[in-house]
C-alpha cells in the first residue's frame, strides 16, 4: 500500500491566525511544500527555526529557486551551481526528501538543452535527496530519457495529466481546471485523483494541494483515505448550502454568467453525499439580472 503524503503549496494561508501558522499547519497535515525558496533566498537559521517548528515525522519538499530554472537554466555553469548548493544546503536543514524543480512553458527542450541538463545532473550532489520536476514545456522521447537516467520524478497535476513514466514515487502539484488557480475539487474529481495515484503503483504518492480553497481540498482528501467517504463543506444542502457559498464573497446587482465566472468554481452540498461546484446549479437559472442573493436562492429553489 502506498504511503500518502498530503499538503498544500506553503502554509502562509493555513486560517489559524491565534497561531504561529506553520505550527497550526503541522497540527492538521505532515506534509508541505516550501514555496517560499521559489522566490527568495532564506538565511538558513530561519530554515532551521522552520525544522523545530514542526515535529520530527514533518515531511518538507522544498521548490528549488526560480533562479536556477528560470534565469540560468540547467546548464553547468557557476550560477547554477551557486543555486543548486543554496538549495541542497536547505535541504539538508530541513530533511527534505524533495527538491522540486519548475521549469517554465518558454524552455524549449532542444537537443542543446537537453545536453546542458543532462551535463549538469551528472556533475552536481544530492545524495538523499529525490528531485521532482515539473516540466510545462512540450516533452519529448529525450527528454522522458534523461529523466529516467537521474531518476527523476515527473511532477504532474494529476486532475489533468498522467505522468510521462511511473516510478516509486508519485509527486503531484494539484491546481485543477480553474483560472488564476481559483478552484475547487468536486468528491468524483478527488476520487478520479486517487484512482490515477493508485494505478501509478509508487511506494510514495506525493500531493501537494495549490489553489485558493487548497488547505480545504487537502482535508476533504485525507478524510477520503481515512474513512472512505468526504465531510460536508456547509451546514445545509442544495439553494440553502448555494446561498451559504455565495454569502461570502458574491457581489449584486449580478448577472447569471457573472455568477458562474466568479462564483461557480466554488463547491456546494448537493446531498449530504455529494458535493458538486456551485456552477452546477447555477446553470439551472433564468438569465436575468440579480438584485440580491435572496434572488439567487428563490430561483434555484424553484429550478429543483
């Protein structure tokens, strides 16, 4: 059975603000992925004051610095070096088991390229230390080579995409279908995620949870593997459970579409069973301007 890692992409937005937030965060989840290290250079008695924040069986994946894969590139140079000894220093403190790597849409992976990266895989340390990659460039035969050869993870969002090649460790960066990483997973799409986890056949299945709703779409899937069956993200269902979502954060006078663009991406208790995104029953509605939510509600109780 696969040992199941499960966090989200930082632990800035964990909503426990009478704590320390990492501290909360280590009190729910095991695991994190450090996206601060992505933009900035920590002094590393910070890194160590992150380590004795948490307890001992804390898993730590660090995003190597945009620097490397973004400026420099994987090519052997001194620059490169420089990020890569920085980053495996970090590691180090943090006992992470993995660096992951990010490299953007505009890397193209060109027989120069991919002989750059192959060079520098082969002459730089990181023994312990697993590199995970998550590659949004346009792959190829050689490049899936190369990867196989160092023993790297492919990083994929498992809502969208299956990864290259399987290995013993399964890593996913989960963002779902949204835009600007405003989205929410549905029960079947969790259960969809797990089912391509588990067809992977790794010893180690990685998720690391991104998005505005993130630290709720990590719980409702630790609860899955728990008990088999996902928590209510409201206290009511159908219009009732809409009106609690739009509530939040909705804005009127609003048309139908402009609902279910800024609103829709969120989830809604259909049943006590079912959770489903609020676009769902959105859809249902006449087409008119809304001058209220209470508006809002009438109309999707009568279209039941």
């Amino acid at each position: 059975m696969a040992e199941y890692l499960i966090g989200t992409g930082g632990w800035a937005y964990f909503p426990v603000p009478e704590k320390p937030s990492l501290k909360a965060y280590s009190e729910v989840f095991s695991f994190v992925e450090v996206n601060y290290t992505f933009y900035e250079y920590p002094d590393p008695r910070v890194v160590e004051r992150w380590r004795r924040t948490v307890p001992k069986d804390f898993t730590f994946a660090l995003r190597c610095h945009k620097d490397l894969t973004h400026v420099f590139g994987l090519k052997p140079v001194d620059e490169a070096y420089e990020v890569w000894a920085k980053m495996i220093a970090y590691c180090r403190i943090l006992d992470s088991p993995f660096l992951v790597l990010e490299t953007p849409a505009s890397y193209v992976f060109d027989r120069k390229a991919i002989d750059a990266a192959r060079d520098f895989f082969s002459s730089v340390k990181h023994e312990g230390i697993r590199l995970v990659w998550e590659v949004r460039a346009s792959k190829s035969a050689e490049l899936v080579n190369l990867m196989r050869d160092y023993e790297v993870v492919h990083s994929v969002d498992l809502s969208r995409e299956e990864p290259m090649f399987t290995s013993d460790v399964t890593y996913s960066r989960l963002f779902g279908k949204g835009k600007h990483n405003a989205y929410q997973f549905t029960d079947e799409e969790l259960v969809e995620i797990d089912e391509k986890a588990l067809k992977t056949g790794s010893k180690i299945v990685a998720m690391s949870y991104h998005g505005i709703r993130m630290s709720s779409d990590a719980v409702r899937f630790m609860r899955y593997k728990k008990t088999g069956s996902f928590p209510a993200v409201t206290s009511f269902t159908g219009p009732e459970s809409a009106r609690a979502v739009l509530s939040e954060d909705a804005v009127f006078p609003s048309t139908k579409q402009a609902l279910i663009e800024h609103q829709g991406w969120k989830i809604v208790d259909a049943t006590p069973q079912r959770r489903i995104h609020l676009s769902e029953m959105l859809s249902k509605i006449p087409e008119k301007l809304y001058g209220n939510l209470n508006d809002v509600v009438r109309a999707l109780e009568a279209a039941k």
